[in-house]
C-alpha cells in the first residue's frame, strides 16, 4: 500500500530505534511463516523507491514458490513489500505529537478481519450481573475512535482479497447495487439495566428498532426497552448511543450491540466480480486540490486521511492556500504529511482579489473582503489553475477540514465514465446534503441531483469552460450557491452516494459556526466500507451504475413514483410518533409536496435531526427536480418526497401544479411591487404563480441579466437589479430559499410579476 504502508516514521534516537525495530521484526515473524516471507532486498530491487525496507527486515508474500518473485510479478511483489512497511507503522510512533496524531488514518482502511461464518444477527446472549461488571470496564477501556471503522479489525494481506458489496445486480424501487447485509450484528442481553442517550425517533417493538439501530451505524449502541408483563416482544423500544449499561430502576432491559464488518474471498465470486465496468476510469495523473486557509491540524487530518488510500498514488497531489501570513507554515505542514507517505506535492498560492475602482463599486470592494468573497476567489483561481493553466481533464476538490471513507477515491474511478458518457452530468460528489443516520443506509445507492454539493467533488475540464463564462463578478450569497445557479440554468446534475464518502472534521470552519451545525454535521452519516479497488486494476467498486444515465434514471423514477402508495404531508406528520397497530404497510411511499410545506415536514422524513431546525437554510437539497429520498425513520419506510410543481410533471395530474394560463409573465419597473405592477395593468398578482417565474431562463427572456444569474433571498424575488450601487448590480436573483409573495419591493430591483389576464396578450 502506497504511502502509510510505507512509510517509515523517523526516529527519536538509535536506542529507541533498534528496540523497536526487533519488536516489529519478532512479531512480524510470529505473524508469517519462513516459508512466505522474503528479504527486504528483494523488494527494494523491485519496488525501488516505492517502498522503504529496512536492511535485514523482511517482507512477505502468499504462494508455493520459495523464490522472489520480482521479476516476474514485480507489482504483486512491491504490495508485498509494502505490507511488512504496514506492520512498521503500525508498531512504532506516531511521526506527530500535535492534535489529531491520536487518528491512525491507516488503520481506517484496514480489511475486514474474516476468520469463518459471522453469527447472524438474530444471535442474543443472556447476561448476569457480572457480565454487566465485565461489559461495563470493556466500554470504559476500549472506546472505539470516533473516526475508524465500527469495529477494530486486523489486517488481511492482499491475497485474502474482500469482495465488493456492490455487485452487477440492481434491485429495488429504489436501486441499489447492494448484495446484501454489509454486516452481521449480535445482541448482548442485559437484565434490568439502560443504556444512555437516546438516538433517532421512537418507541417501538424491538425488532424495529434493532433493525433502525443497525442502520444507523456506530452511532447507535444498543437498543433499551420498558418493562412489559407481557414479555420483551410486547415492550416498547428505543435506540440509544451509549454502549455502557447502568443500572436500572424500572426493570429495564437493554440489548448492546456489536457488529463485524462482513468479508470473503473473490476468487469465490470471480464471475461478478471481475464483470466489465464500461464507466470505470483510472485516472491516473488527474489532480487532487486541497483548498487550505490556515488550519494546520486540520490539514494535516485531511492530507493523513486522504494520503492513507492506497488508490491515491494514481493522483497528482495540489493544495492551494490564500492566506499569505500562514503560507510558510501551511506549505511546510504539507510537504512533510506528503514526505511521509511517500508522495509528492505541488503547493499553489493564490493571491487577494485586486480590487479595481474603475470596475468595482464600493459593495463589490467590500465584499472582496469579506470571506464569502476570499472563499470563492479562492475556487475561481484554484479552478482556472487546475483546468487553464495545467490543462487537467478532471480534478478532485477537497477543503482542508474534511476526512473521508475508505472508498472515497474508488468512488469516483468507478463512475467517471458516466460523465463522458452523459452530458447531463457535470461532477460526482462524495457529499449528500441529506444522508443522515437512520435515513442514508445503503452504502452502494448513487443518486442524481440537481442541488451543486460540493465537499469533495470531481469537477470535468468541459465543464469549467462553461462555467467560467458565467462566474458573476461578486456571487454574494457565496461560490457554492451561485454554482447551483448554474447547474440548474444549464439543466446539468452531479452523482452523489446516499451515505456520504466526507466528513467535517473540524468544529469551525465556513460551514460550521454554532452548536446547531456541530450537531447537524454530527448527525451524517459516514461511510465505512473498505475499497474493493487496487491500483492496477478497473475500479468496480460500486457494481452497476447504468442506472444512473439519465434515462435509465428518469424511467425507474417515473415507474416508481407511479406504482407507489401516496401519503399526505398531513399523514405524514400523523405517522411520527409511532402508536401500536399504526404501522404502515413496508413499502416505499410517495409524498406529494409544496415548497413552502418543507420546513413543516422535513424532520418527519428523515431530511433533518432532531433540535436543529434553523442550522441551515431550508433549501431543497439532494434534489432531482423536485424529488428527494427520505424515510419514515422509526418505521424504517423509505419515502419520496415529490415536488407538486416539479418541471418533470413526476405526479398525477391531478396532484400536478403548473403555471395557470390565466395568468401573464410581466416585467415591472423599478421599486415597485407585483400588486402594483399588475394593479397598473388592471390586474391582480397571485403569490402562488411567482413559484414558477423563479427561474435563471425565464428571467432572461424578461430582463438583459448582463451579469448573469445568483441566488439571494428577500421577500421580492424573483428580480432583476438595475442600480449601480449594489454589488449584484446587473445580475438577475432567485432564490432557493425565501417565500413568494406579491407586497414586497426594493428601491435597487426590478420585479418579474404573474398578473392575472385580463384581456388577451401574449401567453408564457
């Protein structure tokens, strides 16, 4: 393995050295046998600088053949290599003793352990008092680390290969590549004793909530029920965060869990395994940017994180930095996590937006300033260099304060071809805005969506050439918004997982600035699955992705969408604290909605945590026109949210809202209102219509939008801004955000109205 698996920490003095050196060699030793080990000059004579054998350390292979194999396997002997180079990390200390050096971000990535059958989850153990004793100091002493894998695992050399859970099958009204569990849970009975912390919705029977804490991943530890005369399958239960029991007053009776991530051997599985990826690339030699201010730990956390990936010796590694006074200490930072890993690194700067009065009024100087503004200079200049200067066909972007999955990079390798193959797809993304614990559980589901992500997103060369012509000059409400904008007025969407391939790691940054976003960011799921993929090979990790060409897409969503059961928003809310005998039917369902219903109902489908309405606007994220994957979560019933004025006319007719031909696009004037602009024609506006005037398109067949398009919000969208001094002056402004309404005017903006018609005129 490229990079941690190699690299040897430096050492604090000879003494240190050579007692370490033994205690590595004596268990590595312990761990193969004579017969499959090899001398480090067999593979520094292959591997050359690739991989760092000490003199007299050894590396190791499996096979029959008692003769190095360089030359003839060169490759499989170089992995081999790169695994003794694994158990020296593993065995001596860490190169860094600041913050987030606790985080072996190799081990992260480490194969299941696989050792014969896993009992299935339907196992349950019954525990007496000392158990409980035993299970509470198990819990204290060993926390698992908030950024690894659900359970500690050990290393499974290369040759014991784990399978893909992703496979060339896709089933479901929804679907899924997913063969399968990706995991088996037992269940650790404790009498009369509750766990802490209570995690997602409830109550419910125990099965249920069993089958939502599995779901919900490493964040939920067990699941705790009420007393019931009736028996344990007539209680009422929920899922809790904690794994340490505590004695209960009430007769309590919790069910830890503990979970194995699930393995085999591929050669088992060859014929599905080794099937064909026509969207499968390599991309060798494309850029990986890292865009970094000034957070040295942070950056160090994303460098170690993404350099841990053996797949990332196929990038060209960039961080671009923006702040001057830490470029000494960012660009050192990054060439020694590089060093360490035995890569190299290109580091970019870019300078402060220059500021021209001739140009720039005194609200666009102003913003420069701002960090909205030094942020989304910082994403025009890192994209013109990646795609102008250094010509890159595609380039990874990533912020300084993400970590991600394991199988982050396989990600892209194995659904790039679809960006060549359809045009509608502009970026794939690591980032699903609404992948929350208990809702995103399906770690090979990709969706489509017209909502720009970011956080970790593959960008094309092709695309840039577009977007650059319309970059506005000061996108106020920031980049990432604007880059929506975009997206939706050139009818273009991005790939993203359910189960998000990033994470903030930070607890402030840009995105993160109260204790509502913490625990917002805290609530995402994060993925955990090792790759399946190897440098040298095509990458299929994510098994079949033709779903996800544009037509495939859209004729299993309208099919879907037709045959499923509808229930009301109405219902919806009903359905949320769940009663016994109200469980709903374990189908997928359809919820028809309105824009202004969302924020009444998001937390009912599973698209926001508990206690943190209001952490971020309420915009229609991880949306496919109008559509957006949701559950019922303490029924565990995967929902569709879809928009009654969705573009796509996905409903019934009869559930359908369009534009009433009654009803005329009308223009207004400066400062006025639609009630005043239609009232001048012998009209009346109507908020309702305004809904679907919100569009870049529309708006430029009614004003000269020289500026090009933004999102902003206000009570007076959708507009136009004639006046000079504003920074947006010139640009035409919708929202994704603000309500409609008729009243509402500014001084600096132009109104685009629906007035009802009155006489006949030219329709829409």
């Amino acid at each position: 393995m490229r990079g941690s698996l190699c690299h040897l920490h430096r050492l604090h003095d000879s003494t240190s050295q050579e007692t370490r050196e033994s205690q590595r060699r004596s268990r590595l030793l312990s761990v193969y046998p004579a017969e499959n080990r090899y001398h480090s000059s067999c593979c520094s004579k292959f591997c050359g600088l690739h991989c760092h054998c000490l003199p007299g350390s050894w590396c190791s292979r499996r096979g029959p053949h008692q003769d190095c194999l360089g030359k003839q396997y060169p490759q499989l002997q170089c992995a081999f290599c790169r695994v003794e180079g694994y158990f020296r990390q593993l065995w001596r200390q860490p190169p860094f003793d600041e913050e987030f050096s606790d985080i072996d971000f190799s081990r992260l990535y480490d194969r299941p352990e696989h050792s014969g059958p896993v009992p299935g989850p339907s196992q349950q153990h019954s525990s007496t008092g000392k158990d409980l004793e035993a299970m509470t100091e198990r819990t204290t002493k060993a926390p698992t680390p908030e950024l690894r894998s659900t359970d500690a695992t050990e290393f499974v050399p290369p040759a014991s290969r784990a399978c893909p859970i992703c496979g060339n099958k896709l089933q479901g009204p929804m679907p899924t590549s997913l063969r399968g569990p990706t995991q088996s849970c037992t269940w650790k009975e404790l009498q009369d004793v509750f766990l802490s912390d209570l995690v997602g919705t409830g109550p419910s029977r125990l099965s249920d909530m069993k089958d939502f804490c599995i779901e919900f991943g490493p964040s939920c530890g067990g699941v705790t029920c009420s007393f019931s005369p009736r028996g344990i399958e007539e209680a009422m239960c929920t899922a809790r965060a904690s794994h340490a029991p505590k004695k209960s007053p009430t007769k309590e009776v919790s069910f830890v869990k503990e979970c194995k991530l699930e393995a085999s051997n591929c050669d088992e599985e060859t014929a599905e395994w080794k099937a064909p990826n026509p969207f499968a690339k390599d991309l060798h030699g494309t850029a990986i940017v890292i865009l970094a201010h000034n957070r040295e730990n942070e950056l160090r956390s994303c460098l170690g994180s993404l350099l841990a990936m053996p797949e990332a010796s196929l990038f060209r590694l960039h961080v671009s930095l923006d702040d001057p006074a830490a470029f000494t200490m960012m660009e050192g930072c990054a060439k020694r996590v590089a060093a360490a890993h035995n890569m190299d690194v290109e580091i970019w700067k870019a300078s402060a937006r220059v500021a021209d009065p001739e140009v720039h009024n005194q609200e666009v100087i102003k913003w420069f300033g701002m960090n909205t503004g030094k942020i989304a200079h910082h994403y025009w200049v890192a994209f013109e260099r990646a795609f102008m200067d250094k010509k890159f066909e595609a380039a990874v972007f990533v912020e300084e304060d993400l970590v991600f999955s394991p199988d982050f990079l396989a990600l892209f390798r194995s659904t790039a071809g679809l960006l060549e193959q359809d045009p509608s797809l502009w970026c794939i993304s690591g980032w699903n805005d609404f992948g929350f614990k208990g809702t995103a559980s399906d770690p090979c589901r990709l969706l489509r969506t017209t909502y720009f992500p970011g956080l970790g997103f593959l960008l094309t060369r092709k695309a840039w050439l577009q977007i650059r012509e319309e970059w506005p000059i000061a996108p106020t409400m920031g980049w990432d918004y604007w880059m929506r904008v975009a997206f939706r007025t050139f009818d273009k969407e991005c790939i993203i997982p359910e189960v998000s391939r990033t994470h903030h790691a930070a607890a402030k940054g840009s995105s993160v600035t109260s204790a509502k976003q913490l625990r917002l960011f805290e609530a995402m799921a994060f993925a955990d699955i090792p790759s399946s993929c190897v440098v040298a090979e095509p990458c299929n990790h994510f098994g079949n992705v033709s779903y996800l060409l544009s037509q495939e897409y859209e004729a299993w969503l309208r099919e879907t969408i037709a045959d499923a059961p509808k229930i009301s928003v109405v219902e919806l809310k009903q359905k949320v604290p769940h009663k016994v005998g109200t469980q709903m039917p374990s189908l997928l369902h359809v919820v028809p909605f309105l824009r202004e219903e969302f924020n009444g109902l998001a937390e009912a489908a599973g698209l926001l945590p508990r206690n943190t309405k209001g952490s971020i606007p309420a915009d229609l994220r991880s949306e496919h026109y109008g559509v957006m994957a949701g559950k019922l979560v303490n029924q565990r019933i995967p929902l569709l949210l879809v928009d009654k004025r969705s573009s796509r006319g996905y409903l019934h007719r009869e559930d359908q809202l369009r534009l009433d031909p009654g009803y005329e696009v009308v223009a207004g004037a400066r400062g006025l209102s639609c009630d005043e602009v239609c009232k001048l024609r012998g009209s009346s506006c109507d908020k309702m219509q305004l809904f679907f005037l919100n569009d870049c398109n529309l708006l430029r067949k009614h004003f000269p939008c020289e500026a090009g398009c933004a999102h902003q919000v206000g009570k007076e969208l959708p507009v136009y801004v004639p006046d000079e001094f504003q920074p947006t002056y010139r640009q035409c402004l919708l929202t994704f955000i603000s309500p409609m309404n008729c009243e509402a005017k500014h001084s600096s903006t132009s109104r685009l109205c629906a007035c009802r018609l009155i006489r006949t005129t030219t329709t829409l």
